[in-house]
C-alpha cells in the first residue's frame, strides 16, 4: 500500500555521518529529509520512487494507459502473465 511520504529535517553533518541508514529510511519508510546547512534548507533526498511517482511529468499517454489497465485489471498482472502476453502478440505478428 502506498503511503504519503514524510518529510524531516536534518542537518548535512549528521548526513554525512549517517549516509547509509538515511539510505534505507529513505527507500523502505518512504521519508523525504531536508538537509540543511548552517540553518539554511539546502537539498532534498527522497527515493527514486517518491521521485518518479510525484515530481517527475508523466506524458499525458502514459497516464491515459496506466488508468485504462487499472480499469482492465491489468494493473496487477505477474511478469509471467506479461511474459504470456508479449509471446502472443509477437507470435501474432510472425504470422
């Protein structure tokens, strides 16, 4: 389930000190960090998957195909059902 990230302050010192366990409080408790420096927010970290899914533009196709398979029920297939899928078609073109 996807949960709106948190966001906490934190000065660069500390960052630095403490890269790697930000890292995964980072990407497995979805936390956003604003790093500051002498009192002053300087930098944002957040994950690549935070990134993507809110500030990162989507086309407006892209987003019409995503809502189109969530309607279909496609939005929940495994990579062997997208595996069976991508057989077909190419078998259909071969023919």
């Amino acid at each position: 389930m996807d949960t709106k990230p948190t966001t906490k302050l934190i000065d660069a010192l500390t960052v630095r000190t403490k890269f790697g366990e930000i890292m995964e409080t980072v990407e497995k408790e979805q936390v956003r960090y604003v790093v500051s420096r002498r009192g002053k927010a300087k930098i944002v970290l957040m994950s690549i998957r935070d990134y993507l899914q809110n500030i990162v533009k989507k086309p407006d196709v892209l987003v019409q195909l995503q809502m189109d398979a969530k309607k279909a029920g496609k939005d929940t297939i495994s990579d062997k059902e997208i595996d069976a899928e991508i057989r077909a078609y190419r078998k259909s073109k071969k023919s």
